[in-house]
C-alpha cells in the first residue's frame, strides 16, 4: 500500500494534477494540515477574561470548543497564533457504480 500510495503521489506531482479518472472510477488526492498553537501567546489572551482556565490542560477538541465561543476578534488575535505542525497529502479512490 505505501508504494502505491508513493507511486501515486509522484504521478499526480509530476503531472500537477490531484485527480485521476479511469473507466472504473477515479483517485482523488488532497492536502490535510495540521496546526499547532503559541500557548504562551494564547493564555495572553484568554487570561484576561477568565477564560485560560477552561482550558488549562490542553486539551484539543475542548479547546476548539472554547473558540467556537469567542468573539470574532478574539478568534482572529488566536488563529495568528498557530502555526503549521504538519501537512500532508490525502488520497481517496471512488468506484464507478
């Protein structure tokens, strides 16, 4: 699976392309990120407004929750916060019915 994943990814980078169709369907292939946040910067943040405590054992999904909650501004000071901790490439396969 891993040389057909690699294989893959090679023929859709040499060929800038994220899609393949074939008779028997298609493969389609995407970007996933993944971020991670300044705590330190972030706790400057929530602290003020009693909010740091919510979530002071960091907890991802809980902390996604909370941001969820905050005024807009807030969310914008937050996401300046982040940065990228991974990205990657997804591939999913589709058959024709």
């Amino acid at each position: 699976m891993g040389e057909l994943k690699l294989a893959i990814n090679q023929y859709c980078d040499a060929n800038k392309i994220d899609r393949v169709f074939g008779e028997d369907g298609q493969i389609t292939r995407s970007t996933q990120k993944r971020f991670s946040y300044n705590f330190s910067k972030v706790k400057e943040i929530l602290e003020p407004m009693g909010k740091w405590n919510e979530i002071l054992t960091i907890n991802t999904p809980k902390f996604r929750k909370l941001i969820e909650t905050l005024p807009h501004y807030l969310k914008k000071e937050i996401d300046q916060t982040k940065t990228l901790e991974r990205e990657f490439k997804v591939i999913s396969a589709v058959k024709k019915k």
